[in-house]
C-alpha cells in the first residue's frame, strides 16, 4: 500500500501527508525522532543519534525502549495499513538503527532543486527565470524551520536550515538586483539588515542597491554603519569584499551601475590567450555527496578566498568529488578554470614541486616562461599578480601537505581554490582560514545508486540481498565498489549473486578489487601510496592494529599494541590519521574501514614474522585482560578475584583511580571490543586469556541483559578451560554459563550449570566459588518455581560465605559478598510468605552494604524490602523503597534488566493502592525494557497491561 504518495515539511512545522491527508505525527519528542530520519534522507540512523537528538546529554536509562515506542507509533501512523513488518513499513530498522526507507516527498530536497536549477540557470545567463525558480524555492518555507522540535539538535539543524535559506536569499536578491528591481530589494534587504546585523553579506548587497538607485550616500552610510558595529561586536574590520566594494562606490565606478556580463567567456581574439578550461571531465556515474556538495557551495558562496580542503581515505572518491563540484560552481568564475595534479602521493612519480605548480599556472594564464623569475617567493608574487582582480577556480589535486600548497594560494577576493588530499591539511586550516571538508565513504543508499548507475536499475533491483552484500564487503568505499561494477559490467549474463560470493571467498585479502593494468583502480595500490609515505614506525602500527579484536582502539590499547610508550604512540596515531589510513572516529577512539583493515593483514603477513605477531597479540590481549580485571574488581566487590599471570613486557593497562564509575565507564565504551577479544584470544590459542577475560566480562554482560554475549563468552571459556585440563577455570566458566542461561529463560540448564559447577568446587576445596555457583543455581530454582529448593541454596550461599570470612587477604570482598548473600536469602523468604524475616535478613544486608558503599546491592535490597512491604500491605513504604531502588540502578548508568524488574514491582504496589494509570506507566516503561531484552517476563507484563488478562491473585514476582 505504500504507492500512496508521502509528503513531509521541516521548512516550518514537522508536518506529513498521505496523498492529501495529514498524518498526526504525535508528540514533540516523536516528532524529534522523525525529524532525524527525515533529514538523513534515506541513510542509517543509529539509536546513539536518536537518543542525542531527543534527550542530548541527559538519555535516560529506558531510553531505548522509548525510541522503540516512538518508531512503533510513527509506523502505525505513516504506514497505510499499520504494516509491521520490516520490509513493508516506511521506517526500516537497520542494523543498530532505523531508515526511512519509502519513496517520498520532502519541502527541503525540493528546495534545494530549485536552489540549484536557479543557479544553473544564472549560469546560461537566464535571470529572469533563476528569480523565478528562486521565488518558488522562497514560497516551500512556513516560518521557522523544525519550529515545533524542541532540544539542542533541532536548535543545530534550525541553524543549518536557517544558513541554507539566507545563502539562498542573498544568491535571489543578486538576481533581483542585476533585473533591476532597486526598490523591492533595497524595502527586503533593510530587514535582512536588521534581522541579521553581523551578516555582511546582505550589507554588501543594500549597498550596491542603494547606489544603483542613486543613493551613494546611503551606501557610504551603510559601510560605515557595519565597520562600526563590527568594532563594537567583534572587534574587527569588514571583510575584504565589502571593503573592496566600499572603495569602487567612494570612487563612483560606473561598473557597478549595470549587471555582470553574462558569465560566457569574451571571445578569444580579445585576449592573448583562452580562457583557461582545465578541469578534467566529470564523472557520468557521480552519485549522493549532497550535503558534502551543499556545505561547499555554502563555504564559497560570499565569494571571497576560500580555501577548502577535501581530504578523505584513500579511493573515497575526492578527486570525483572536487570536480563534480567544481563543474557546478564554475560559472561563477568566467575568467576561468585551472586545474593542477600535484601528485602528493602518485604510486610512481615524485609530488610536483611549489615551482613546478606555479610556472604552469603562469603559463596557462598567458605569462611569458622565458621571462619567468627562478626563486620560488619572486614566482608566487608574480603569479599572484596575474590572477589578481579575476575571477578565477583553482583545483589543486592530490595536495601532500600545506607546504606544497601554499604558494599557490591566492591573496585577494575572487578566486576559489579547491584543495584535495589525504592529509588533513591542518596548517592551511589553522593558518590560512582554510574550511576543511572530510568525506566518508558512501551511505548504502548512495552505494546502491552508484551499482545501479553502472549496472542498470533492474539488474541491481532483481537481487537486492547480493546487492547488500557487495555494499557491505566493498565497505561502501566508492573505489571499490567502481572495480567491482566494472567486474560485473564485463560478465552480464553472471548473477550478481555469484559476484557477492567472489567477494565472499576473498574477503582476507583485496585482490576481488584489484583491475588487472590499471594501478590507479586498484584498491591495493591505491592504499599503498598513503601506507609508503609514512614513517617506519607508523607504517609497524599501521600494520599491527589489523591484529587488534575490537571495531575500534584507543591510544592505549594501542601502545599495548606496539609495546611503545604512550606519547610516542599518541604521535604515530596521528600520523596515521593525518594520512587517512585512520579516522578519529571519536575523542580518543580510532578505527579505519575494513579494506583498510585487510590491506594492513596483508602487510603483516608479509612484514611481520610470525614470533612478532603473535608476542603483539598477546600485549592487545593482556591490556584488555588487566583493564578489565581491574574494572571487574571494582564494579562488584562481592567477587573473588581470579589470579593474573604478570603483564607483558610493553602492555600499560589503564588506571581507574579507585573509581568505579570510571570502570563502568570504560567497560561500556569498551564492550564490543572485549566480546571480539574473547572471540579472538580463543580463535588463536591463547586459551588462559579466553577465560579469565570471560570472567572478567561476565558481570558487566550480565547487569546489562547481554545474556547472548555472556553465553558466548562462557561457552569459549568452557572449551580453553578443557584444552588447559583446569578445574577451576572449568568451575567458573560452568557458573557463568548457568547465570547466562538463566537469563535467557533456559532454567534446566541454568540449574545443571550451577550444579557443575558446585561439584567442580567443592572437589577443588574452593569454598568462595562454591558459594557463587549456589547463588545461581538459588536464581535458577526460584525462576523454575522450586522455591524451597531456591532459599536452600541462597542459605547454603551465605553460609559458605560466612565460613570464608576472615580466611582471605581481602575481608571486605568476603563481607560484601555476605550482605548480597543476606538479601538473597531475604528474598527467597519474601517470596515463600514469609515477609518478616525478609524484612529482618534485608536490614542486615542493606546496613552491611552501606557501610561497604556497595550502591549495587544496596538498590537490590530495596527492592527485596520494597516486595516484602508490598506483601505485607505496606503500600507507602513499598513505593519508598522501589523508589530508592530506581535511582540506585539509574544512578550506575544502564542496568535495564534491573530496572524494569523494580518497575514492574512497582506497578504491582500502585495497582494494589488503587492507582492504575499510574501502575500501567511503569509496567509499560518495564514492558519496552523486557521486550528490547528478549527476556520471558515480557508476557507477564503484557497480561498486566492488558485488563482482560490480568490474574486477580497476587501479582506474581519478577526475579533478579
């Protein structure tokens, strides 16, 4: 049913129709989340995204759940038929993340078509129809653009939105001007003016408005008016273009009393030599890049020096990109286009020296050679004389830093200089007012519309699965996904799924994308003339990081990596990142893209004997071990503490300071990179790792609900702990299997791995871990109903906990674990009738607890007193308590499972105290926590919710 056409508005009020119907778009918030879908315009949004854009700073600890809420109303409203199922609806969820993935209507795209049909249009010399095509534009804007989103990313994008339309609007009103009409543009420009004081570009214009009318006076007033308040605001002058524009009204230039020329060049015989014409032709399969190719057409639209800067990784597509780009805006520049191919980092030749650059730019624009200075500042100052007063487009191609550029920089308005390279060019920036503009690879919506420019629509849409995995093993790197459609524009008759499985069987090297004679459309080499320019030791870490587990590193991890200290490796990272074979993806966090990750393998296999990788794989292992072994020591005080071996020669593992919301910290930003360290330490035999690091995990996964991850990594542990023939490794990794399975609902099991486990124990004499392995199986019997069976084995717990104390080197582990021994037993007695004497066991526990700062436990027994409380009748005190729980577990950042389990306690004692509305807003805040877990209470919660199902006996338990 998706053939009804969708439209959206964000020029204004978010709005949305189906045909003609508006669709109710819900609350603000709501309307947050739609808002970000809309304005990626068909690309991934990650639920971080969402999350930043509905709360910034402050994401609640549902918040997940919510978003899921949110998107589960907006498909109800913008989907026909309220069509749940992912590849029906008009919001796709894709990966971590959702898409609006339906083909629709959107006031934004449709203005900036006719910005850019305006502009074409001035180009051809058209003004009356570009004011025409820029009035229309004009008329799609309702006000203030997102005026009913509220927060800091609706206030950032009203402000982008905002710049859109102004650079749109003084681009109208030059048009207006050069049709001569003085006055409505001089009425319209006065409350530009006005509305925007500091935006010089509208004084420029009232200027020039002002003296086509006759008003010079006006104009000199208008000039002075800005310097003035420019000083008082910012403490600077105008800039160069109204300065330059002030002078030529102070001298009365007849010039400006008529409209620019038509932008086609003078014929030939009036100059001495042609205009020049460089660029090199574009692209025809040029696809996407349109808020890369807005925000650069923003940077040069006041038409003073600009600078910009394209760097991006190697074969992302920054030549395709500048010239596409510069073919756009060259009828800007009517005295010409000069093009120079630098070869900052030609896989042959040496770069084009500074000279070199500046006598070809001289010679194109018609300057005697012969009489041409040698000393390279006399050649830049001659060259710099030439293009003064022009209008010129300078493109310097594949720039190896700002040295060599900055010659060729030019000094005064008019001419626009392009820039790429894979440096990041951080002096011109910092030195030279340069605006940096980084490109990425491809979106997948913008990697599907390059295979289908090159392939054809049908034979792209007829096999959308082995469509989505050529986007994927190509990385969406634009160069790669070129060879490869050229591999399957040479093979028409091949179904596009055998390409994938090429692509597939070659995915540990690069040689699917390598085209046989061309090096420059081979990815390999391609890569290769970025990896030869770096520094020996830069060019090793280049090398080892694609031994690193983790989808990203940080600088310490990385000096474990390389065994060198950490400022030296501070210095190599940002070598690689400055010659993008690594992207600083966050502060502090790197990653590169995973052909960048094959072809740094390749260099290890080749380089690196087999001694060194394996000693560097140990170092990544044994940083990540220690870390989190630290981590775990102080996020849960109540467990024994396995033993380490010493660290490895080179390896600096991070410090918390004592601070276990830093450990908390670290583990979270940490987690996908620990569960691919277990994956790798038992892939490759490092089987001690792999256990003790499953150990170290085990909590963390747990207390988030990540029972697949923590099953995972048991599992792994299970089998190293076999090859090492160790019991008590083998003890442990049973245990963390039960707590696993008992989290997944599989109780049988949970029970038989916690029985194992005590058996493995008690064999060994090890009485502390015997008495964890009867905490779970406690969970798993309470889950399976045994009850008795449950508060049997909690009581043994405490009792071997007790027999324990004092015997160890750290008491304050021992007595922690006793006060979370002493709530479980509470628990269990609670959940038996036997409310009292869980109220008795719970105030032990939580005085203990307390006295220890175990906040953890300390929220798990207000939820045990709560319960009790509840039971007994005690509704104010039980809401007090589950109260208390809450900001406990909200307070140590995302415990979910927890939350909804005090949740749901919660809703049982509001119900109880006869307020159901207020019982269904915490049974539905738990039910889309249970849900986004997959965890088997989510049922229980939905009878809740649903008055027809709900039991009339006492709600039942969730358990921890």
């Amino acid at each position: 049913m998706l053939e009804q056409q969708l439209r959206f508005s964000v020029l204004g009020p978010v709005r949305a129709w189906r045909d003609e119907t508006e669709v109710p778009l819900g609350p603000p918030q709501q309307r947050a989340v739609l808002t970000v879908l809309l304005l990626a315009e068909g690309a991934q949004v990650s639920m971080t995204k969402l999350s930043a854009a509905v709360w910034g700073n402050e994401t609640p600890a549902s918040a997940s759940g919510i978003l899921r809420g949110y998107i589960h109303r907006l498909r109800k409203a913008l989907d026909p038929v309220g069509a749940p199922a992912n590849s029906n609806s008009v919001i796709r969820s894709v990966g971590d993340g959702y898409q609006l993935c339906a083909v629709f209507e959107l006031d934004l795209r449709r203005f900036r078509d006719l910005c850019a049909q305006a502009e074409r249009a001035r180009g051809e010399g058209d003004i009356a129809g570009a004011v025409k095509l820029f009035r229309e534009a004009n008329s799609l804007w309702h006000g203030t653009p997102l005026a009913d989103v509220r927060g800091d990313y609706a206030q950032q994008q009203r402000m982008r939105l905002t710049e859109l339309w102004l650079s749109a609007t003084a681009d109208r009103l030059t048009a207006e001007l050069d049709l001569g009409h003085l006055a409505e543009a001089v009425a319209e420009l006065g409350e530009l003016v006005a509305g925007h004081p500091l935006d010089e570009r509208f004084r420029e214009l009232l200027m020039l408005a002002y003296y086509r009318s006759g008003r010079q006076a006006a104009a000199l007033d208008t000039y002075r008016d800005t310097r003035a308040l420019l000083a008082e605001e910012l403490g600077v002058d105008p800039g160069q273009a109204l300065q330059a524009l002030y002078q030529r009204v102070l001298q009365a230039d007849p010039a400006l009393l008529s409209a620019p020329p038509s932008p086609d060049p003078a014929p030939a015989t009036l100059r001495s030599v042609p205009v020049p014409a460089q660029l090199p032709p574009v692209l025809p399969v040029f696809v996407g890049r349109q808020a890369e190719l807005a925000r650069a057409t923003a940077l040069s639209a006041s038409g003073t020096v600009i600078v910009s800067a394209v760097a991006g990784t190697a074969g992302v597509g920054k030549t395709a990109f500048a010239v596409h780009w510069a073919h756009q805006v060259a009828y800007r520049f009517p005295d010409g286009q000069l093009y120079v191919n630098l070869r900052g980092f030609d896989p042959v030749g040496v770069p084009v020296t500074p000279e070199h650059a500046l006598r070809t730019l001289l010679e194109s624009l018609g300057a005697d050679i012969r009489a041409l200075p040698q000393d390279l500042d006399a050649l830049a100052a001659t060259y710099r004389t030439h293009i003064a007063g022009r209008r010129l487009l300078l493109l310097l191609d594949n720039a190896r830093d700002a040295a060599q550029v900055r010659p060729l920089l030019p000094a005064t308005p008019g001419t626009l200089a392009i820039i790429t390279s894979r440096d990041r060019l951080t002096g011109l920036i910092a030195v030279d007012s340069a605006h940096p503009l980084h490109l990425d690879v491809l979106t997948s919506a913008e990697a599907r519309s390059l295979l289908a420019r090159r392939l054809g629509t049908a034979r792209v849409d007829a096999e959308p699965d082995a469509v989505d995995e050529i986007i994927a093993r190509c990385a969406r790197l634009p160069l790669a996904l070129a060879v490869t459609a050229a591999r399957a524009a040479t093979r028409p008759g091949f179904p596009l799924a055998a390409l994938a499985a090429e692509l597939r069987d070659s995915a540990a090297d690069l040689d699917a994308f390598q085209d046989d004679g061309d090096t420059a459309a081979d990815v390999r080499a391609v890569f290769s003339w970025s990896y030869h320019a770096l520094t020996p030791e830069a060019a090793r870490l280049f090398r080892l990081l694609a031994l690193h587990p983790g989808p990203d590193t940080t600088a310490p991890a990385a000096a474990s990596l390389v065994g060198h200290p950490l400022p030296q490796t501070r210095r190599l990272l940002a070598q690689l990142v400055q010659a993008h074979l690594l992207d600083e993806t966050a502060p502090g966090r790197y990653a590169s893209h995973d052909l960048l990750r094959n072809y740094a393998g390749e260099l290890t296999q080749t380089f690196e004997t087999p001694a060194r990788v394996r000693a560097a794989r140990h170092r990544a292992l044994d940083h990540y071990l220690h870390t989190a072994h630290e981590a775990a020591a102080l996020t849960n005080l109540a467990r024994a503490l396995v033993p380490l071996d010493p660290v490895a020669e080179g390896v600096r593992p991070e410090e918390f300071d004592g601070d276990a919301g830093k450990a908390t910290a670290w583990f979270t930003a940490e987690q996908a990179v620990l569960i691919a360290a277990v994956e790798q330490a038992a892939a490759h035999g490092y089987d001690t790792h792999t256990w003790r690091l499953a150990w170290a995990v085990s909590n963390y996964l747990h207390l988030r609900g990540l029972w697949q991850e923590e099953e995972a990594a048991q599992r792994a542990a299970l089998e190293a702990a076999r090859r090492l023939d160790d019991q008590r490794a083998e003890a442990y990794a049973h245990r963390g299997l039960g707590l696993a399975m008992a989290g997944l609902g599989h109780l049988d099991r949970a029970a038989s791995e916690a029985r194992r486990a005590i058996e493995l124990c008690t064999d060994s004499g090890d009485l502390r871990a015997a008495a964890e392995s009867h905490r779970v199986l406690a969970w798993s019997l309470e889950q399976q109903g045994d009850l008795e069976g449950a508060r049997d084995a909690a009581q043994r717990s405490l009792a071997l906990f007790r027999a324990c104390e004092g015997k160890g080197a750290d008491d304050i582990r021992s007595r922690t674990a006793i006060a979370s021994a002493l709530n479980a037993v509470g628990w269990n007695q609670m959940l038996l009738g036997r409310h009292q004497e869980a109220l008795d066991h719970c105030r032990q526990a939580l005085a203990l607890s307390q006295e220890l700062g175990d906040v953890t436990n300390v929220a798990h027994t207000w939820d045990t007193i709560g319960c009790a409380h509840h039971h007994l009748g005690q509704h104010a005190e039980a809401v007090d308590a589950f109260q208390r729980a809450l900001d406990l577990y909200r307070l140590q950042g995302d415990l979910p499972w927890f939350v909804a389990s005090t949740l749901t306690h919660l809703g049982d004692t509001r119900l109880s105290a006869g307020t159901p509305e207020a019982a269904r807003v915490a049974w539905t805040e738990a039910l889309a926590i249970m849900d986004r877990l997959g965890h088997t209470d989510a049922e229980s919660l939905r009878k809740r919710l649903n008055p027809e199902e709900r039991p009339a006996a006492a709600p039942e338990e969730s358990s921890r």
